[in-house]
C-alpha cells in the first residue's frame, strides 16, 4: 500500500511540475495583457478535450481561470486574439479593450511575456540551486567501452579506448570548452561530430592531454544505439544503492549508501568500483556498514551480485566467449571456447561465481591460475592481471553456456548438485532452448547424440557481421516487422528438415520452419545432415562453428526455478552537488547551463537533417515531446532528489522558452514575426491571410506535436 501511495505521490509531483511551467509561461502572457488593459477572458492549463466542461473552473472578476483535460500545454484567452485561432474575422472597430486595440510595442510584450517569464524563473531556480549546490552528474568516467556499435551495427573500437581514458578519469576540458558536468561532455561530443577530440583530463594529480602528442587524431563515432556521436564512456554509479533484491527484513533498502565493505572504508569511491569491492564476496556474508539518513549501522548479508546471478543457481557452465587482442589470458595460452571449470584449484559454479574468484585473486596476489578444458583435455594457465582503463584485468570474455552440447556440469555454488544436474542433465547432453522468465526458465535438452564442430568459414571480423542483428525502420516497426536476427539466434536450437540445392529448411523447437540460403552455412553445409539438432552457432578457437548434435534421442523439457542466493546490489548514476569553487564558478555554471539548452539546442537542429558521417543527430531517438518529459520528471523525483527535480523543471522551462520562439505562425515567435511584418508594411495583414498562416502553423506544429508524443508512446512500448 505504501509503495501505490508513494507512486501516486511521484505521479503527482511530475503533473505539478509540468503544470508549474505551463503555468508560468501563460502568467506572463496575463501579467502582461493586464498591464496593457487588454481584457482575459480565459487563463487555461491544459487543453479542453472536444466540447467536454474543464474538470476544474472558477470565475473570478472577468476571467474564468481553468484547469482542462489535456495538460499537454496552456493558453490565455484574450479579447481580439486567441493562442488558438477562431476562424471568425475580426470586428471593423475593436474594442478599447482588444488585444488588436494596443500598440506594437504593447502587443509584442504580450507576445514576449510567457518567453519571458519561462525565462526569469528558470534562471531563477538554477541560481537558487547552485547556491544550495547544483546538482550535476559529474564528468568522472565510470566506465571505458572498449568497443562501441556504429550507425551500421558494426562492433568498432571506441574513441574512448583509443585516446586511451581510464576509469575515474575527470574530463576537464573537450576541444577546449570546460566541461562540468556528463551531460556537458555530451554535448561537447556531440558537437564535435566529424572533427578530432582534444581532451584534458584529471587523473589522480596530474592533468593530461589526450589523444598525447603525436598520437594519431581521434573522432567522435557515431553511436547506433543512441543516434548520436559517442566517446564511448558510461556514467559513474555513486555509492547509493538503487536496487536491493531479495534483502532480509532489516537488511539494506533502497537508496541506502554503502560507506564501508568489510571494514574497509569506500565512501570516496564510485559505484563501479564498489561492485568490484564487493565481487569477491558473491555467495558468502559481507559486512556492509551503511547510511540511511545521515545515521550509519552495520549489517551482515550474503553478496549474490548484481544481476541476481541466474546462471549460477542455475548451475551453467562457462565457457572462453572472447580474448581481447593483447588479453593477459591469451598471451598465458587460453582460446576462445575452453571450458573453465576452476580458478586457484575452486571449483567454479557459474559465470559470476568464476568472475568472483578471479576478482579476489587479482586483488591479493595480482595474478590467477585457470583450469579449463580443451577437446577433452585439461589445460591450466597462470594468467598475470593487466591494467585495462584503469581497472585490473585478466582480459577474459566469460560467456554462460546455454546452448549445445555441455562438455561440463559445474557444481552448485554449495558443492553439492546444481539444478541442471537435479533436472537430469549429464555432460554430453545438448541444451537446445533456453527459455528465460522472470524467476525461471525453460529449458530443452538431448541426450544420447554425437556433437559435431562444422566450420562455418568466418573468422571473428565477418562472424561479428553475420551475427548482428538487422533493424528496420521505425515505420516498418510500425507495421509489425522486427528485426532479422543474427545467424547464432537464426541456427541455433533447429533441426535439419530438408537439403536443398540452394536452402535448408529448418524446424524451430517452437513455431514454423524457416528456409535458409545454403551461402550462410559455407562450409558447414555439406556437413549437416537431415535430423541434425543446430545446437548452437559461435565462435570456437579456429573460428566460427555450427555444433551439430547427431543422433540424439527425444527432447526433454523442464522448467527450472532456483531460489535466490542472497541479496543482489546495484548502483545507478547520481547527481550530485557541483564543487564550485567561489561565486564566479557558480555563476558561470548557471549562465552556461542556459546557453547550452538555449543556444546550443538551436544550432543542434541542423544536425537533425545531416549524416551520421556528417555528425548527424537520429532525430527519431533524441527528440522528446510531453509523455517523455512527464516521464523524466517522475524519475527525477523518484530515484534523484527534489534538487535534481527542480533542476529539470528550470530545463523544461528554458525549452519551452525556444520552442516558443520558433518562427511559426502559431508560435509566439512566429506571431512576433507576423506583428514585425505589419509594422513594417505599416499596416494589418489581411484577415484571410492572419487565419491562413495561424492554420498552417496549427497544421506543422500538430504534426510535430503528433510525431514527437508518437516517439514517447513508442519508447513506453521499447519500439523507438
């Protein structure tokens, strides 16, 4: 019950906050049209829904004051003018009182009132909050992708790795423009698009120059995945815990802080780093000390990581996914597909459990032994931990084995038997669907049956390639398409029904047959056989494999259910108070807040129209109407602080500043335009032409406004 209360509590600060800066825009324009004497007949927030009455309404002196059914916007209602055009033609002598009765000067401070007051207010909350301390995120990198995907979907190495940025790496300056906050390294980035980075950076006590001299230049790559240029940093995670699953009545609760981890004092440190602090612990007790409203205590729990750690109750095996170039683990003699099954002489039980093991290692000798197998054989390396962006690595991959034949059970983290074995499962039998659910899994297996490695001809470069997945256009979303999977998920989990010249037709464990053209086997086809299970499709230390299961028996289903192993952590990204360091830095924060959101947003608009090659903007994925903003407010005011929700408020308000301002007839820009043309001609434009334009402008900015809440509708259903 207090969880609904809380939410509805969320949902009505966001209405009131988005009402607020409706609300202030309409006031200026009343403030105004009052201090001309312009009579108001109407002061509405929101928009009537058909002929229905506003559900809230109150008459005092001559203007009736409204809340209405829609609260996407507002308007003032004036005698002579409306923010909504009539249609009707104006009377030959106005009255007195008329909007159309005042002077240019009068009627383009009316028109200027709402910008205006959406301005000073704005402006007026941010200084308020950088007096208290501006909440930002702040420029730390939380993280290096080491490879990010381009507009094609292709796997490339990011900007990031390649200036060579490291974990907890503080960006000062991008292209020279001091940067304060992610957000206004972000925007550097992005409009550095097309041109070479120059970065400075803080790390530890020495401010660095990246890309260093003589290093080849580096640009911004444009990210697929957002629609825009990258460096292809993450955020930092703070110490506040965003999420606590499966936590014991008095244990660890949402936004609690961990300041300390087994004694150790990690208050300074960043969320990335406290999970690496707590990953040796996964599966024991930890004792954690904790603050929760400026009073700490310390508690006792058992650390099962930060994804619930499902395939190691579970019990899958493990295996090599990937060996980055230059890793520590394939200088030691590890290949892509050896199966790990114990680090240091432990046995592992699954994918975190082995990243656990290696983790506490790493930290008290800088070095691990790794026991796999090979084609059946054991190999063991020692494996020395390599500086990887600022974090120690052994440079592994780890991939969970939930496809094809399982060469090895690993244990339960408890030693005894892990719930594939329980299930039935023996080594040699081939998992063929794996089915997630919220809590549980479906799973599918044969026994019985040879596996079989056929080449597929691809080394890791066009295996990448014939592995991604193809998306289609938003409008073909639209209409139901999605996009074509890659060759693993299009293979794996098949039967071999037909041979032809030119296709094999494959049977699905679920649905209808698929016809695949013979060229995405290689040399794989005249290997497969009809009856052969496609188990699974990867990557094997000579390259890309199909393992065929030949042979096997019936399929075998269960549906797997482990109970948790403890208490799953995570972190999530914070803002927290700006480190100004005097009045003048606070100042500067606040006035290059503004301009960034003022001007900067305007000169972003033509890169809506350019190519990612060009430093183009995906307008589909980063353009937000009403629904997105409402949804962000909420946010803001759930999981970050009432400062980080008056903070995007001042932002809401500062876009609707330019948004107003735009030269659209229906706009207040665009009406500023019209005023400036009559004055200029020295006299009114024809009535017809006023209502054409006013319509015109209700048809762009409706078609806008329909568009851009499309775009918010469809991300609430994850198609945008």
């Amino acid at each position: 019950m207090l969880d609904i209360l809380a939410y509805i509590g969320y949902v009505l600060m966001a209405l009131l906050g988005f009402g607020f800066v409706i609300a202030i825009h309409e006031f200026g324009h009343f403030i105004f049209a009052k201090w001309a004497g312009v009579k108001v007949e109407r002061f509405s927030i929101g928009f009537p829904l058909w002929r229905l009455p506003p559900p809230l309404s109150k008459q005092w002196g001559e203007t009736l004051y409204t809340i209405d059914w829609l609260p996407l916007g507002g308007f003032v209602k004036m005698v002579g003018q409306e923010d909504v055009p009539s249609g009707e033609g104006q009377p030959a002598v106005p009255d007195p009182r008329s909007y159309l009765a005042k002077s240019a000067g009068w009627k383009a401070a009316i028109l200027l009132g709402g910008v205006l007051f959406n301005l000073i207010s704005s402006y007026a909350i941010l200084l308020g909050l950088v007096a208290w301390g501006m909440p930002v995120f702040h420029p730390v990198v939380g993280d290096v992708e080491p490879v990010a995907v381009d507009q094609r979907g292709l796997r490339v190495e990011s900007p990031a790795a390649k200036l060579g940025l490291k974990r907890n790496d503080r960006l000062l300056t991008v292209n020279g423009e001091q940067v304060r906050s992610f957000d206004d390294v972000m925007t550097a980035v992005i409009f550095s698009g097309g041109e070479p980075l120059d970065l400075s950076v803080k790390r530890g006590d020495e401010v660095i120059r990246l890309p260093a001299s003589g290093a080849a230049p580096v640009e911004p790559i444009y990210d697929g995945r957002f629609g825009r240029p990258s460096l292809g940093i993450g955020f930092p995670w703070s110490n506040r815990v965003i999420l606590a699953l499966d936590a014991p009545e008095d244990g660890i609760r949402r936004f609690d802080r961990i300041v300390a981890i087994a004694g150790a004092d990690v208050s300074g440190l960043i969320g990335q780093d406290l999970q690496d602090r707590l990953q040796p612990h996964f599966g024991k007790p930890v004792t954690l000390t904790i603050e929760r409203g400026g009073t700490r205590r310390e508690l006792t729990l058992t650390y099962a990581g930060e994804d619930t750690a499902f395939e190691v109750r579970a019990g899958l095996p493990v295996a090599i996914g990937d060996l980055p170039a230059g890793s520590a683990a394939a200088a030691a003699g590890l290949r892509v597909g050896d199966w790990v099954v114990a680090v240091d002489g432990s046995a592992i039980a699954g994918l975190q459990h082995f990243l656990a093991q290696v983790r506490a290692a790493i930290e008290s000798k800088g070095w691990c032994e790794i026991a796999a197998q090979r084609d059946g054989q054991p190999v063991v390396a020692r494996v020395e931990a390599l500086d990887s962006f600022g974090v120690k690595r052994v440079g592994i991959v780890p991939r969970p084995v939930h496809r094809g034949a399982l060469t090895v059970l690993p244990p339960a983290l408890s030693g005894g038997p892990s719930e594939l074995s329980r299930a039935g499962l023996k080594p040699g039998d081939a998992l063929v669907s794996w089915q997630r659910g919220e809590s549980s899994v479906d799973i599918a297996w044969v026994s019985g049956g040879t596996a079989v490695l056929l080449p597929l001809g691809l080394d890791q470069a066009a295996w990448r390639e014939a592995n991604r997945w193809h998306d289609v256009g938003l409008l073909r979303k639209l209409i139901g398409e999605k996009p074509a999977p890659g060759l693993a998920e299009l293979l794996a989990g098949t039967t071999v029904v037909e041979k032809r010249d030119t296709a094999i037709v494959l049977k699905p464990l679920e649905g209808e047959s698929r016809v695949v053209p013979t060229d995405r086997f290689g040399p794989a086809f005249a290997g497969l056989q009809a009856g052969d299970w496609i188990a699974d499709a990867r990557m094997a230390s000579d390259g890309a494999v199909i393992e065929v299961v030949r042979g096997a028996g019936e399929v075998r289903r269960a549906k797997l259910d482990p109970p948790p192993l403890g208490t799953t952590i995570l972190f999530e990204r914070e803002e927290l108070p700006y480190q100004a360091t005097g009045w003048g830095d606070r100042i500067d924060l606040v006035n290059d807040a503004a301009y960034n959101l003022v001007v900067k947003s305007l000169m972003l608009l033509p890169r809506l129209f350019r190519s990612p090659e060009d430093g183009g903007v995906d307008a589909n994925k980063s353009l937000t109407g009403p629904i997105g903003i409402f949804r962000e407010l909420k946010a803001r005011a759930e999981l970050m602080g009432f400062d980080s929700f008056l903070k995007l408020i001042a932002l809401v308000g500062l876009n609707l500043f330019i948004v107003n301002l735009l030269p659209i007839p229906i706009t207040d820009g665009g009406q500023l335009l019209m005023l400036g043309v009559e004055t200029a001609i020295r006299r009114p434009l024809p009535m017809w032409l006023r209502n054409g334009l006013m319509y015109i402008g209700v048809g762009l900015v409706g078609a806008l406004f329909i568009y851009i809440c499309g775009l918010d509708i469809l991300r609430l259903f994850g198609i945008a």
